[in-house]
C-alpha cells in the first residue's frame, strides 16, 4: 500500500470514526445510560420509601387494633354502666379506685366477698367503687334476676346480702319453681311491690343483662367466682379485708 493510500485509509477512518464507536460511547448510548441509571435510582428509592410506609403503616395498624382490643377489654369489664354498684360516686374524679367483681349466688367464696365488699365500701366510701356483675350457673341465674327485680324497687343491695345470708339454705333447693317461691317471701320480707317483683321475675326482665354480665365474663376468661377486675388488673378468688386494705396500701389509695 503506497503512502497515498494509507492516507487516504486514515482521512477515511477520522471521518467514520463516531460511526465505528460503540452505542455506550454514542451520545444517545450516554443520554441512554444515563435516563436508566435514574429510573434504576428512582425504582430504588421507591421501593426504600414504600418499604418504610409499608413498616409505618403496620406499625400504626398494630398500635390501633391493641387500642381498641384494651378498649373493648375494658368495655368488658364495665359493662353498660347500668350495675349496681357501692362506695364511692359515679360522678367522683380520677382518684376513685374501681373494683369489678363478678359474683355467683350460689357460690360460697362469692358469699364470704359480698361481706368484704359491704365493709371496705362503708370504710372507703370516699375512695372506693365496687360495682357488681353476674356470672351465674344454671341453677342461680333465677337468684340473679331476683336480686335485680329487687332493683328495680331500690332493694337491690338488701336482696344481694339476703340471698347470700341464706345461701345454704338456697343450696338445698333444686326446683326453680321453689326458688322462685324463696324470693317471693324475701320480697314480702323487704316489703316491695310483690304483684311487680313476680312480674318482673316471671317475664325475665333483666334476662339480657344477666346475659351480657355473664359473656363478658366468659369473653374475659373468667374461670371462677368470684374474679375481681381492680383497674382492670385481674384477681380470682376470695379476698378477705386485710388482703384488700394491703392492694388499697400499694395502689397508693390508703395510707
């Protein structure tokens, strides 16, 4: 190849050259290049930022379901607010200390708390709310719907403590039909309005309340009675004055 020709090789080659790079090298390849790296950048922060909602959403999901499963546990153990209830006033601020207890009129521990409640009630009055709930058996829920039927006159509390004073008594009788006789005469005995109180009992008027004390309870997983809700923390069983006045003490409630 004569100098001419190499010449003209090379002039031929300057002019071909952009021709002859590779597409990565070419000004599209670059602006190529360049336009995916910041898709690829953007799919990434994308995928972070929607990784970090994902995690945030959950979170806040979590927080509200423990909300409201704390909401409806304590709705559990309140109730509708409509059981009778001793000690301090509904009306009473903060510092009252409220004690939930779910009874069972033919059970004995029941018994012996109903003494202690009536005591610390009248000890504590100003400190103390103790509402009580119905957590019957079978055989007690006719007991149950008498003592609220009494409620309805203003005797609920008398009928509460009757019941429980003659529980042994009450224990005997197997018929609902001689039970239902037993509170009549207690009826007669606190002098109220028999003709309303055998309405009352026989229509099973606070059936659905009786009920919705009693599934609560079952909801809460009570396993016997009596179980106490005192702000919502859970004791089971019988607890005697002493004991209590010791819970009062460490809740800072009494000195």
């Amino acid at each position: 190849m004569s100098i001419n020709d190499r010449l003209n090789y090379v002039k031929m080659k300057v002019r071909h050259q952009n021709k002859l790079l590779p597409w990565y090298k070419k000004w599209w390849g670059v602006l190529l290049i360049i336009i995916l790296s910041l898709v690829f950048v953007l799919v990434v922060f994308s995928a972070i930022f929607l990784f970090i909602r994902i995690k945030e959403i959950r979170t806040e999901m979590a927080e509200e379901n423990l909300r409201i499963s704390i909401e409806n546990y304590l709705k559990r153990i309140e109730g509708n607010g409509d059981n009778y209830y001793l000690g301090a006033n509904k009306n009473e601020d903060d510092q009252v200390l409220e004690v939930t207890v779910f009874g069972n009129f033919s059970c004995y521990y029941s018994a012996l708390s109903s003494l202690t409640i009536k005591d610390l009630a009248n000890t504590y009055s100003n400190n103390v709310r103790f509402i009580y709930r119905d957590y019957p058996d079978p055989d007690s829920i006719i007991l149950a719907l008498g003592a609220r039927c009494a409620g309805d006159q203003g005797k609920f509390w008398e009928m509460h403590d009757f019941i429980f004073e003659l529980q042994d008594e009450l224990s005997t009788i197997f018929d609902e039909e001689e039970k239902r006789y037993a509170l009549l005469q207690m009826a007669e005995i606190f002098e109220l309005n028999v003709q309303s109180f055998t309405k009352c009992l026989d229509d099973k008027i606070h059936l659905s309340k009786v009920r919705r004390d009693y599934e609560d309870g079952e909801a809460l997983g009570i396993k016997g009675t009596p179980t106490w809700f005192i702000n919502a923390i859970e004791i089971t069983g019988g607890l005697n004055k002493e004991k209590f006045e010791e819970l009062l003490s460490a809740l800072n409630y009494i000195n």
